[in-house]
C-alpha cells in the first residue's frame, strides 16, 4: 500500500492535487512488478503453458517459457483486459524463438547420450522424429502464418487469433490454411531431399 492505495495504482490529476475517488493504473517502474500479475498468472497460467508445449512438445521447455513470459508481462505496461492475447502470442514466440535458437537439440543430445535403448523404441523414435519434423518445418513458415497456425491449433478462437495478431477475424481462416498448406509443403520438400 502506498498512501492508501495499493502499489502500482496512481491518483489521476496534477502531482500533489488527487482527485477523489478516480484511480488509473500506471505502468510499472524499472525493477517494480505490476499488482495484478499474480492474477492474471493464476488465470492464464495453464494455457499460455499448452501454447508453448503445442510448438515445442515439452512440458518441461513449455513451462520455461511460461516463465519468461510471465516475466515479462509483471514488467509491462500491458493492460489487463489484453493480458491473455499478449501472453498467448508471446508464448508462441518464445517457443517458436527456443526451437529456432537450437537450445533444444543440445538437450536432446545430452539426454540421449544417457539413454538406454529399449526394446521397443521403434514407435517412439519415429513420433519424436515426425515431431521434430513438423517443429523444424513449422521453424521456416513465415512468422505470422507459424504464429496463427499455433495458436489456432493451441485452441483459440478465430476472434483471440485475430486480435492477438492484429488482423481482421476474417483473414485468420484464409491465413491458418496457408500455413498448413506451407507446412505440408515444407514437410515434403524436406522428406524428399532427406
């Protein structure tokens, strides 16, 4: 609390004259993290993980970059009533931007330098390998078609999609469609030089 109010709302008007009763939110200050980003995590937590584990197929990455994200949102001055489509597209890209980094197959490789074979791994290595097929092609989309294509796949409506992207609702259907079709495109053209 600060003279009153809770932390991160100032009095509109002139410094030194409050006028009554009319509370604005302010961004935060360097360093300062906003007051409404525990609810807005708690809300949104859950779904801005599934966005990111849809583009990078690990929970565990996926909830790395929930952290970064959330991180920061508490250091924006994004209002409140668009956290969720800001967290959604800032989740896509993270992801999208830690499949792009390669941070991945560092992991990989340490984690399969460890690993037994089991006897059957065969189904299992082919899904990881179709996986990181569709991730490394979904990698070459252009940004926006990738970010549609996930997050229209991550479940949001065609509404949260557009606003997310700042494009018209009716451009979101004809946009996912192209970028499925490059994907296929990408996934064959790779398939037939490997």
């Amino acid at each position: 609390m600060q003279n009153g109010r809770p932390a991160g709302l100032a009095v509109a008007g002139a410094p030194g004259r409050a006028r009554k009763g009319v509370a604005v939110s302010s961004p935060p200050t360097r360093g300062a993290v906003r007051a409404d980003l525990e609810a807005v995590f708690r809300s949104d937590y859950r779904r801005i993980v599934a966005v990111a584990a849809r583009v990078l197929g690990s929970r565990d990455e996926a909830e790395d970059v929930a952290q970064e994200v959330f991180l920061s949102f508490g250091r924006s001055s994004v209002p409140a009533g668009e956290a969720g489509g800001w967290l959604s597209v800032a989740a896509a890209h993270t992801a999208l931007n830690h499949l792009r980094s390669g941070r991945r197959r560092a992991a990989r490789e340490e984690t399969a330098a460890g690993d037994g074979l089991e006897p059957d791994v065969a189904d299992a290595v082919v899904t990881l390998d179709e996986r990181s097929r569709v991730r490394s092609a979904l990698t070459r989309l252009p940004r926006k078609q990738a970010m549609a294509l996930v997050l229209r796949h991550s479940g949001l409506s065609y509404a949260d999609v557009a606003s997310a992207l700042d494009m018209s609702p009716g451009s979101v259907g004809t946009t996912v469609r192209r970028a499925e079709s490059a994907l296929r495109k990408e996934l064959n053209r790779h398939a037939s030089s490997d």
